[in-house]
C-alpha cells in the first residue's frame, strides 16, 4: 500500500490549555512536586561482562495530570490521534532551584521540540525559565527590586563555583578555560522589574529570583564571611553572555557583614 502526501504533526496538551504546536514554543504554568530520578541501565557484553550505568536527572511530578498527543494524517484519512499521560516530566533546570526540590513548586517555561519525529514521552522536556516555591510564596510574597539605574540592597551568603569558560564552554579536561564566579544565594526570593521604560529593554523582567552573580567592583568580601552572610549595594542587570551564570547580575559597589541569625 502506497501513502500519499504524508503530513506529520506533534502536538501536545496540557490540562487548562488547548493544543499548540511546537513553534513557537508557548509559555506554560506547571505545577507540582520536584524530585530527583534516577535511570539505571545494563549494558552486556558477548563475553558475559556487564556495565552498569546510573543517571539522575530533575523532574517533576504534576499535581494534575499532564496529556501528551500525536497526530499524524495519511493521505485524505481522518488524522490518527495517540495520547499518553505522563506521570512526571523531565527538566532541563538551572542550578538556582536546586534548594527547591523536594517541594511544591510552580514551574515558568515551555517545551523543548524533541530532536527525532518519533520519540517516547520520556523524550520530552520542558525548560524552566522560573520556579517558585509555592508555600513559600503564600506566606511570604517576593519583594519586587528593579534593574540599573537604581541602586539595590540585597542580603544573602556568597559562595564559588567553577565552570568551564571559553573558548567553548563546555568541559576544563578538554581545554576550556576554568572560570570560577561569585554567587549570592538570597534570604528570600525576589522579583526584578525594569526601572524605567525602554524601546529595545537590555534588561529582561524575572521572578522568583534565588540566586543573583555578583561582582565586586572593589575587593571581595572575605572568604570567612561569606557563609555568615553579607549585605550588598549595587545595579542589577540582565546575564547576556556566556560568562553570565544566573539570570540576574549585580554590580556590587559596597559591601558589609551581617549575621543573618539575627536579621532573620
């Protein structure tokens, strides 16, 4: 049997939203609970040897469930409709929410098209632009702070972490450059908001803030300080590199020690 105009289509939906295609990739609220999970595989070999490989990766599992569907129309038929219900989704997820697993959250982003037309649920990924603690929000609403020109405070404990740098930013064994930036983990999360109006805005709107890049426009704060926490002054902007870890950076002009045991 020969097919004819052979049409393939992925679609996908979500409860409280209709079906949308892949491009361009909609804005989607997921909520649920993140949990690590871990895949394990065997792999033998004809001489009886075995390896076996673990993987964890973040994902989370929805408070309601969420449908996948797949469409595809051969010629004049009546297109052919598949759906799956997954009962978690995998996350692609900056490491600015880690502190969050294990909680109810609520995810900010969209799915990632997979790479093949024919893909397992397991496949499809959804990228988290913003998580918010869900509690944490009811009881403490985020403060709102803005972008440069306006000055911020902000509290928190600083702390370092290496990445591997240019020229291809992606492993230090072969060759890229070690970079090792300043974090500040904050109190409490915040939102950022543009400053004043602008045509083309630099800076991009973000909430649920956790984690900002700081760098110190003088001397760093001693390292014994960092874990007992510091208050920083500074313009905020928007990460547009890819020496820029975190969404949001701050220019810190001034600095001083506190003791977050007892601002809290």
């Amino acid at each position: 049997m020969m097919w004819l105009n052979i049409l393939f289509l992925t679609v996908f939906s979500c409860t409280a939203t209709p079906l949308l295609g892949w491009d361009p990739p909609p804005h989607i609220i997921l909520k649920g609970v993140l949990k690590t999970a871990i895949q394990k595989s065997t792999l033998k070999h004809p001489d009886g040897t075995e390896e076996h490989h673990e993987e964890k990766s973040t994902i989370l599992v929805p408070e309601e469930p969420i449908t996948f569907s797949r469409s595809i129309t051969i010629g004049s038929k009546p297109p052919l409709v598949q759906k799956e219900t997954a009962e978690f989704v995998h996350l692609f997820m900056c490491e600015e929410f880690s502190s969050l697993l294990g909680k109810e959250v609520e995810l900010h982003g969209h799915f990632v098209e997979p790479s093949t037309r024919f893909y397992f649920i397991s496949d499809i990924q959804f990228d988290v632009d913003a998580a918010i603690d869900i509690k944490q929000q009811k009881e403490h609403p985020a403060p709102t702070v803005f972008y440069e020109p306006r000055l911020t405070e902000l509290k928190g404990t600083l702390y370092q972490k290496t990445y591997p740098g240019p020229p291809e930013y992606y492993s230090i064994e072969q060759g890229d450059i070690p970079e090792s930036p300043l974090f500040l983990k904050l109190t409490e999360p915040v939102n950022v908001l543009l400053a004043e109006p602008e045509e083309e805005p630099f800076n991009q709107p973000e909430i649920g803030v956790r984690e900002i890049q700081i760098v110190f426009s003088k001397d760093d704060p001693p390292e014994a300080l960092w874990s007992k926490g510091v208050s920083v002054k500074g313009s905020l902007f928007s990460a547009h590199t890819g020496h820029h870890r975190r969404r949001v950076l701050m220019m810190a002009d001034s600095w001083e020690s506190i003791d977050l045991k007892t601002t809290q």
